[in-house]
C-alpha cells in the first residue's frame, strides 16, 4: 500500500508540483498510526522516483527548488501582489503565516488523526486564496480533484463555489485589456 502510494505520488509530482501538499499528510498519517513499515516503502519509494525523474533529466535538484522558489516571487493576481505595492515586507508577513499555518494544520494531524485528504484539500485551498504568489484562474481546478475524495461538508462547497467564480474572471479579463489592464482599479477586481 504504501509503496504504491508512494510511486503514483511521485510521479504526480513530476507532472505538478503541487501534488506534493499530499504527500507530508499522508506520510504523517502513516507515522501517527505507526504503520512504520508503509511509511518506509512510501518515503523510499516516493524519494527513489522523483530522484530518478531528476537524474533521467539532467536536472540538480537543488536547481529546481532555487527556481521553485524564485517563481514565489513574481507576483500576479494574487494577494501578495495586491499588498506588494504598499507594504513591500508582505513576503516575511505571508511566509511567517503559511509556516504557522501548515504547523496547525500538521498539529492536527497529530493530535486528531485528522483525514490526510481532507487537510491537503485545506491546504490547498488557503493556499490559493491567501499565500500563492502567482495566480491564474485555473489553478482552483487543483482543489477540485480533492472534492470526490472528502465528506460533504463546508470546504467541499466552498471548492466549488470558488472553482465556479474562477470562471467569472475571464469575462473581467477581456474587459480589463480592452480598457486599460495597467489600471490600478483593475487589482481589487
């Protein structure tokens, strides 16, 4: 179970990156019911995978997570970029709550045995809304492959009204090129 797991995680990473929120919350899950021998195969199997990925493309690692973290800093659509203009220390402010909230959301895993789907699903969806520098409208598809894994519940319909407004933008997109997207009064919208 664990091994699988691990392999079909890691190859989801290789396609987007984003498939890596799952991956602390399960391996946690594992740890917390002491399924030791899982958590092993799943680390190893997951690590193996994607260290291959990155040898088969020439590619360092430490690279790769020099430019993730440099595409953290270009702002657009997001609410970093909206804040980024009047309080330039936004990324200390950002960075410091995204750290306290995966400790929180870790926290309850621990102490709750909190679902691993439903947590990467939380995840995700404060991250889009709050800490992603960069945002386009579909990255809210993201959240959705979450939906038919979790309980009915408020985040279930909170990712899909969010995913539906996404839709919105594109109209306010079009309007927005047509007259004038530089427009500051365009940020808010």
């Amino acid at each position: 179970k664990g091994l699988g797991l691990g392999f079909s995680l890691s190859f989801s990473v290789q396609v987007i990156i984003i498939s890596a929120v799952f991956v602390g919350f399960s391996f946690l899950s594992l740890l917390t019911q002491r399924k030791w021998r899982e958590a092993l195969s799943y680390a190893a199997s997951f690590s193996v995978v994607n260290l291959l990925a990155f040898a088969l493309m020439c590619i360092d690692p430490l690279s790769f997570l020099q430019r993730v973290l440099y595409n953290n800093s270009v702002f657009w659509q997001s609410l970093p970029s909206l804040l980024h203009t009047a309080w330039p220390v936004e990324k200390t402010v950002f960075g410091l709550l995204l750290v306290l909230l995966l400790l929180g959301l870790t926290a309850l895993q621990v102490l709750k045995k909190a679902n691993p789907l439903l947590l990467s699903a939380l995840t995700l969806l404060l991250y889009l809304l709050f800490f992603a520098a960069a945002y386009w409208n579909w990255y809210v598809v993201w959240v959705l492959i979450w939906v038919p894994f979790l309980p009915h519940s408020w985040l279930t319909k909170t990712t899909l009204l969010f995913s539906f407004t996404s839709l919105l933008a594109y109209p306010l997109l079009w309007f927005s090129q047509r007259f004038g997207l530089g427009n500051p009064a365009w940020y808010p919208v």
